[in-house]
C-alpha cells in the first residue's frame, strides 16, 4: 500500500523484520515446493503489543527486533496502521481494509491499568473476560469465531483443538482484511494456462491473466529481476492501493531475489525507479491459496527467544506470579485469492500464554 505524502507509517514499519520473516519460512517451505502467504505486518503488531507487556532484556530483545527504540514508538505505530484500516476509513469507496484487535484474559485475573490502557487505546482491543480452567475449549471456538467474522470468513479454526489448556491465563490476537479490484480489470475469457516454475524444479499448468491490449503499467528493470505495479480502483479518500510483483530474470532466480532483498536493509524502502510503459500482454498467475503455522519456531530461529521463557513478561496481568508468564504459542493464518477482479485477503494471529507451574522438591525418607 501506498500513501499520501503527509503519511509516514511507510517509513516507521520494519520492512526488514517483513523480508527476514518471509525469507525464514521460504527456506523451510521451498524443499516442500508449497506455496506460501503470510502477513509479516500482523506478526508485527503481535509482537509490539508483546513488547508493550514486558521488561527488561524481553523488552530489549523484542525493540531490537523489531527494529525500534521504544514501546512508545511501536504502539503509535500499530495505531497508526489500525487506524488507517479502520472501517471509517471505507466510506469513500475505494479497496475495503480492515484491522482489528483481541484479548480474552482469564476471569481469575485483572489486566495491568497501565497494559490495558494500551490494549484499548493503541491497539483499539476489545477486552473479554472468560474460563480457562473449565472452558478453554469454548475459548478456542470464541476466538475463531471472533477471527473468522473480522476476516469474511475467509480465516477458519485460527487456534487448534486443544491449543488453549486450564493454565492458560491470556490471548492476545489480530486479525487484518483487504478486499480491492484492479484499477484495469482482466478479461476472464483471455485467461489461459501457461506454465508455472516451482523452486523443486516442477513445472506445473497453472491459469495466468492477461490483457488484450496495450495498458500503461508502472514497471522497471533490475539487477536479475523486475517489478510491476498493478493499482487497484481509489476512493475519494488520499489512500493509494497497489500489488507489486517481482519477477526474476532466471526461470529458479527466486531464492537469489530474496537473499538480495535480505542482505541490503531497507530494500523495501527504496524508490523503486518504475515508469509508465505500454505492455502487451503481461502474464499474471491467477491463484488462491492459504497457509498457516505456529511461528514460535522461526521466530526463535531467527533470534527472538526470550519471549518463550518466563521472567519478564510482568506488565500484562496483575499477579504475584507475572514473572512466571510466557508465550507458548504464535498462531498464524493467511489467505488470499488474485483472480480477472482484483484480490482478497486475510489474515490473523493469536498470541497465547501461560503461567509456568511450579515445582517442588520430592522429600526421601
């Protein structure tokens, strides 16, 4: 997306955090040659609102990698992006975006004052109080509903039967949706199949989109690859939407783009030099596809580990045992679909977390 000149939430979001994210799934995704989507921005905002509740080296850890200085620099960034995706912001016309935020804290606990001022003020969250003990699996099915509704139904059974257990003392999830059509539609009847080059070396028929006539496009050429911009219809509002696409040169170029975008920081933010051509009969892939995963993983292996261990995450609940909190799980799903019309999209996270029993010793007699 695309803003007006009076907006920085383009220069303030971590694009770096964006391109190492997807750059980590893609190396554990490519040997399967699945395709993948995800949404580094909703990861992003989970993991602000993280820092927003934690300490010490878990706060420094998270600013660190979050690319930021400051709890203050993130909440007002994640207000920002919510407030631009809020549904007032649709009157206009123009793509339909939205961004919304969760917490469900167990009815045995109170939220810290100064955490849930952010919960509700930043991050615009609604607050619900429910039985984990007893009713943890109602939980899953109310959190999915609740995800399922903020995206048009387009993200199912976000968390796992069985994801939430009787210790679990918090969730914290967002969910994020983007409905646009093209500025130029495609002719439904001129798509064709064509062939699709997977990473494993497959090639695979897949429907491609096209044109039949000369369209003025915004597009450029690179070191090994190009770039595309396809704009979708504006509203009357000063909000630009556009689909890039970056195409490599070579036909298994792919993992050598996104080593390029990893090691130059700040390759996203870039001004891409793209000018206005007549192209004949470009070639888009038509696809619709969904993934899911529990991030803790790539997210520990790409150095964010304190988080996952009690300690530090003192600032959510109001509890003599906070320093007993941790993230147990990252739950991420994301769907999209690009077809003659245009594009949607959704995607969600839900964060929870967990007190860390206690253990006593066994006493030998």
């Amino acid at each position: 997306m695309e803003h007006s000149p009076e907006s920085k939430t383009n220069t303030l979001f971590n694009t770096d955090f964006c391109l190492l994210f997807t750059n980590q799934i893609l190396e554990n995704e490519a040997a399967k040659g699945n395709n993948f989507v995800a949404s580094p921005l909703s990861l992003h905002v989970m993991l602000s609102l993280i820092a927003a509740g934690s300490k010490g080296q878990t706060l420094q850890q998270l600013l660190h990698f979050l690319g930021s200085t400051s709890v203050g620099d993130l909440n007002l960034l994640s207000l920002k992006i919510i407030n631009l995706a809020s549904p007032a912001e649709n009157v206009a016309g123009g793509p339909l975006l939205s961004f919304v935020n969760g917490a469900w804290l167990d009815q045995s606990f109170t939220m810290k004052s100064s955490f849930e001022e952010i919960v509700k003020g930043s991050y615009k969250a609604e607050l619900k109080s429910v039985d984990f003990v007893t009713k943890a699996e109602e939980v899953v099915k109310q959190v999915n509903s609740w995800a399922e509704a903020a995206t048009k139904r387009l993200i199912k059974d976000l968390l796992p039967v069985g994801s939430l257990k009787s210790d679990t003392a918090l969730v914290l999830a967002n969910a994020l949706y983007f409905k646009g059509a093209w500025y130029q539609q495609f002719d439904p009847s001129s798509t064709q199949l064509r062939d699709f080059h997977l990473l494993n070396g497959q090639t695979l028929q897949v429907p491609f989109m096209t044109t039949n006539r000369y369209i003025r496009h915004l597009y450029g050429l690179f070191d090994g690859y190009k770039v595309l911009q396809i704009p979708y219809q504006r509203g009357q509002d000063a909000r630009i939407f556009s689909m890039y696409f970056f195409l490599p040169d070579e036909k298994e170029g792919l993992h050598n783009l996104i080593q390029k975008i990893k090691f130059n920081p700040g390759f996203l933010n870039q001004q891409f030099k793209l000018w206005l051509e007549d192209l004949p009969h470009f070639w888009i892939p038509k696809f619709k596809f969904s993934f899911e995963l529990e991030a803790s993983k790539s997210l520990k292996e790409m150095g964010l580990k304190l988080p996952f261990k009690p300690g530090e995450l003192t600032e959510m609940v109001d509890s003599p045992n906070s320093d007993r909190l941790y993230v147990s799980d990252i739950f991420h799903k994301s769907r999209i679909e690009v077809n003659e019309e245009g594009t949607e999209a959704a995607a969600s996270t839900a964060a929870a977390f967990r007190f860390l029993c206690a253990t006593f010793p066994t006493v030998l007699k």
